[in-house]
C-alpha cells in the first residue's frame, strides 16, 4: 500500500512538472487567428449562457459589435499576451467588476516554487502606491530600506515610466459601472502585479525616485523572510502560542504585517472605537465579531467607526454576519440571487483551469458533486418577473444579534471598496444607519455579479475570464444606477496627508464625534 502511495505521487509529480513545461512553451508560441477567433466565439458563449447580468451596463447589439469587432480584428497570427490586451478591453465595457481576463504568466515547478518563496517577497510588492496628479508616490515601505521614505515618487523602474505601464493596463479591467475611481485606485494599488505581468520574474529592479526634488538611483531587492536556515532547509521562526492564535483569529498578511481585522479606541474612556477590517476572506470571523461587540457592549461605548478603505470584498456569510451586529431591525440582507436557468450553479465547483489532478478529485466525488447539483436544481425558481432565482440564507429575515451596536456608525470608504464591502455599505446607507465619509466606492450601489466564480480557460490562448454565477442586490436600491455608494462627507486624502501621516476622514470623523458628545453635556 505504501509503494502505492508513493508511485501515485511520484506519477502526479511527474505530470505536475511535465504540465508546467508544456504550459511555458507556449507563453511566446503564435497562435493562428482561426484558433482565437474560435477563443472568442467560447467566450462570448460562456458569458450569454451564465452571466445573470450580461447587458446591464452594456447593450447586447453593442456587446457583439465589440465582439464581432474583436474576430475581424483577428488576421495575423500573434501572442496569447498580444491576444490578452485584444480581449481584456471587451470582457471589461461589460462593466461588471468581477468579470475579467488574466493574461499568461510563467508557471513553476514544486521545486522552483519552494526555492522562489525562500527568496522572500518581490521587490515592488514590498511598497503600497498611490497616484497624485498622475504620479506614482510610495505611501508605505513594508521593506528593510528606511531611506525609502513615504511620498517618494517613482519616476522609473528599470528605465520604464510607471504611466506609461499603467496606461497600457488601464483598460483591461473595470469597476462596476461607471464609476472611476475604482480603476485609479487599482491601478496604483495592483502596480506591482501589472509590472510582473509585463516583465515576469525578478529579483531585483533598478529604480529613480525623487523625494523632495531629490532624484537618486536606487537598485530594490527581493526582501528574505526571517527564517532560520539549516541543513539546506528553511524553518519558520516558532510563533508563540497565543500569537499563532491571534493570526487566525484576526487574519494576518505578512507582507503588509498586519491584521485583516483590528478593534481600537482612540479615546481613553473607550466611548469611541475603530473597527478597521482590510478584506472579507481572512480570519475567523464568526468569534472576532462575537467578541467584539459584547467588548463594546460591556464598555457602553458611544460611536464606532468602521474602517472598509481598500477593502475589495470577500465571504458575503462575513458581512451578513456582521451587519447582524449593526442593524437596528429585523432585515432581510439579500434579495434572491439570480442565476441565468436552473442548471447554471452545475458549473459551481467546476474550472476549465483545473489541474489533472483536481479533475481526478471531482470524478471520484462525482456522487456528492451530482446531489448538490440536484439540491440547487430544485431550489433554483422561476420568480413573478420570469427570471431564475437562487434562494440563499443572507436573503431570509433576520434578527438582529443581542449584543448589536446600538450607538452611532460612520463608514469610511474609498475607491478601493470593492463587492462584499459595498454590499455590506449599500445596507448600512440605505436603512440610514451609518454616515459616510471619504470618496466614492469602487463598487455600485445596486449590487453586483459574484459570488460563485469559476474560472474559464480559453482553449487556445490559454488565457483566462473569471465571471460571477449569482446577481446580488441589496434591498435598497439607488436612482443613480451604475455608481457606487457617494459619501456623505467628502474628503479626498492629500499627498501631504500621506508625508506627514495625517488621515483626513478618521479625523473629521473623530472631530464630530467630540462636538457632538460636548453638545450633549
């Protein structure tokens, strides 16, 4: 049984390897205009058959317009990367967030992969960016460089202008429609993701940057984790127990080096607290909430600030569950999702992008893969406007947690919020239980397509289109469709604010907080 197990593994090594080096021949091969026109004619047929929301931003004579646009377009042979910046900008005028093209990039090997992670973090992922005034400035240096100091603009890497990459990027993905300043924030924030897509692996780039009319010449390298090294193997550095214990609790990024979720008070007497949560995918989210909010309970405090900038979104059970904890009623947090027909959840689990091996899974589970396709079958109805509906939890009436907060919320928010967050604000703003400050999210108002993602591997280029199975909307709706939720104080943070660490709308926010609490006195 063991020399089974091994030979099975062995066999699914060897094919793992051999997989990767059939995959990274072809990242420069041509592909013939035939094969990707043929790409588009399974794209294009994919979305109208399981996107619930195809045409609400984007008309369908004009969607296919771009489509047939894009297969006559086709008459040379060219790159799956040529091909990516052909395609991205008409998967993208959809206008739906969440629906989107990834271009090819070098695949490693189980052992390339094990020798590129002990050689620790890339070097630009190691700074956070923002753009002011169509320049790229360093807002935080997560490196061991201290010279690198926030509002440092990047003038060149590797002698490339970052607008003139970004530029080149900007219309492969989209917000949810027609909001801008989710593409802005984006751009400067996935920077160090689109010079990867263009250049691949490095070690090391050679960079100008100017601080205070000050240009130097600067060479970033790859920052080594803090391991300890012996016998040609490397050993994390033991966490103590009750450290490892806050990490899952909280969630923790080690490249930022901080928590996904962080409960503060800014003033002594704990009237005021900061609920700073940075994504909806980390942590346990169940025990922090609940823990939480009986601390704000038993300390009586007065208002609570939740902190949702740069948040993109993660599990809608999260944010359901944390609005639990703020409304102020019984509400239902979801109407019925829709779906395209009864059967379009079949493609819930399923990738075209799978690895043999994870086909392999599927098939042998095939039995419980065919009762939940069942179970989603029945459950899938045809609603009174005639179209598919998915009843889920988050759409039934809810009561409020015990403990919910019943003191005064402010929201802040930004470009960067994004899905679960807007939807989670899209409730908050709609029942009039929160004010919000700071811009415009990068997510509508009115819902998104999400969810269930799977992942579609086109057959020739290889490239790949993520696209939501389920169309989520809040019980409350905007008369503005296609933009996200408008603050109602507006504040755009400076580049000044970012060199001198100020934060603008936390300020406003604890200012009023204190002239409201002297008026009451």
């Amino acid at each position: 049984m063991r020399l089974i197990r091994y030979t099975l593994l062995l066999a699914l090594l060897l094919e793992s390897c051999a997989s990767v080096d059939k995959y990274n021949a072809q990242l420069n091969a041509l592909r013939n205009e035939k094969d990707l026109k043929s790409d588009v004619d399974y794209i294009q047929h994919k979305l109208e058959k399981l996107h619930p929301d195809l045409y609400h931003y984007i008309a369908k004579k004009d969607l296919d317009y771009k489509f047939d646009s894009l297969r006559s377009s086709l008459t040379t042979p060219i790159t799956s990367s040529d091909f990516y910046f052909r395609l991205s900008p008409v998967i993208a005028s959809i206008k739906q967030g969440h629906t989107q093209t990834f271009p090819l990039t070098k695949k490693l090997k189980p052992l390339e992969k094990k020798i590129a992670s002990a050689k620790g973090t890339s070097p630009l992922a190691q700074f956070d960016f923002e753009l002011f005034n169509n320049k790229l400035y360093i807002v935080k240096n997560n490196s061991n460089d201290s010279t690198i100091k926030v509002g440092t603009e990047v003038v060149t890497i590797n002698g490339i202008k970052p607008l003139e990459l970004m530029s080149k990027f900007s219309n492969t993905f989209t917000s949810d429609g027609y909001n801008k300043t989710f593409v802005t924030r984006r751009l400067a924030k996935s920077f160090s993701r689109f010079f990867y897509y263009q250049n691949g692996i490095m070690d090391s780039v050679y960079c100008q940057l100017n601080y205070k009319d000050s240009i130097r010449s600067v060479t970033l390298k790859r920052l080594v984790k803090s391991k300890i090294l012996g016998n040609g193997k490397s050993k994390e550095k033991k966490l103590q127990q009750n450290e490892s214990h806050k990490r899952k609790l909280l969630g923790y990024d080690p490249l930022k080096r901080m928590y996904s979720k962080q409960l503060s008070f800014p003033v002594k007497d704990s009237s005021v607290a900061i609920l700073r949560i940075s994504d909806f995918t980390k942590g346990a989210y169940k025990k922090f909430y609940k823990k939480s909010f009986q601390q704000l309970d038993s300390l009586h405090c007065k208002a609570l600030i939740i902190d949702l900038r740069d948040n993109t979104g993660g599990r809608l059970r999260e944010i359901y569950n944390l609005y639990s904890y703020l409304a102020d009623s019984t509400f239902h947090f979801i109407d019925k999702s829709e779906v395209t027909s009864k059967t379009s959840l079949w493609y819930s689990g399923y990738s075209d992008s799978n690895p043999l091996w994870v086909q392999a899974i599927r098939t042998v589970s095939f039995p419980v893969v065919a009762c939940v396709d069942i179970y989603t079958y029945f459950k899938t109805i045809k609603g009174i406007d005639q179209k598919y509906q998915f009843p889920i939890k988050e759409s039934k009436p809810t009561h409020p947690k015990a403990t919910a907060f019943k003191g005064k919320v402010y929201v802040l928010i930004n470009g960067g919020s994004f899905s679960a967050s807007c939807l989670l604000s899209s409730n908050l703003q709609g029942s009039k239980r929160a004010i919000f400050v700071g811009q415009e999210t990068g997510g509508a108002y009115n819902g998104c397509v999400a969810g269930i993602m799977p992942v579609r591997r086109l057959p020739k280029s290889k490239l790949t289109v993520s696209f939501g199975l389920l169309g989520y909307q809040t019980p409350y709706k905007s008369e503005i469709d296609g933009r996200g939720i408008f603050p109602d104080v507006e504040i755009s943070p400076t580049l000044l604010d970012r060199m001198n660490g100020t934060d603008p709308e936390l300020q406003w926010v604890l200012n009023d907080v204190k002239n409201l609490q002297q008026a009451a006195k």
